[in-house]
C-alpha cells in the first residue's frame, strides 16, 4: 500500500471569506494534514500573486476532491 499524501490547495475567497474557488494545488505533498496545517502560515505569507481579498489553504488527501472552505 502505497502511502497517503496531503495535497496543499490555495483557496481565493469573497471578502466574507465564505465563497471561496481553488486557485492551485501547491507542492511539496505532506505526509500528514498536520504537518500541511504547519506549513500553511508560512505559504500564505509569501504568497502575494493571487487577486481575491481573502486567500486560504485546505490540506486534504491527495486525490480528494477539492472542497472549498473559508479562511481558518
């Protein structure tokens, strides 16, 4: 059994932070979806190309369809 990957997506968000799109899904892939809540902080503070008022990530298993969610 091969191991499960966490996949990072960048999330562009409505003001409200309620509607939200995947923008990419970024790499590296992490081993657990702690460790991409750990490294989120870090992405979202160098990640300045993005036009939405609110951005955000979602860590979720690799091949898992994207869900949107709002800003934590």
């Amino acid at each position: 059994m091969s191991p499960l990957l966490i996949a990072m997506t960048l999330l562009g968000c409505s003001d409200a932070g309620d509607q939200c799109q995947a923008v990419r899904v970024l790499a590296p892939r992490y081993q657990t979806v702690d460790a991409c809540n750990a490294a989120a902080e870090e992405i979202l503070t160098r990640t300045t190309d993005v036009s939405y008022p609110v951005v955000a990530v979602h860590c979720q298993k690799a091949d898992a369809p994207v869900v949107a969610l709002a800003s934590r």
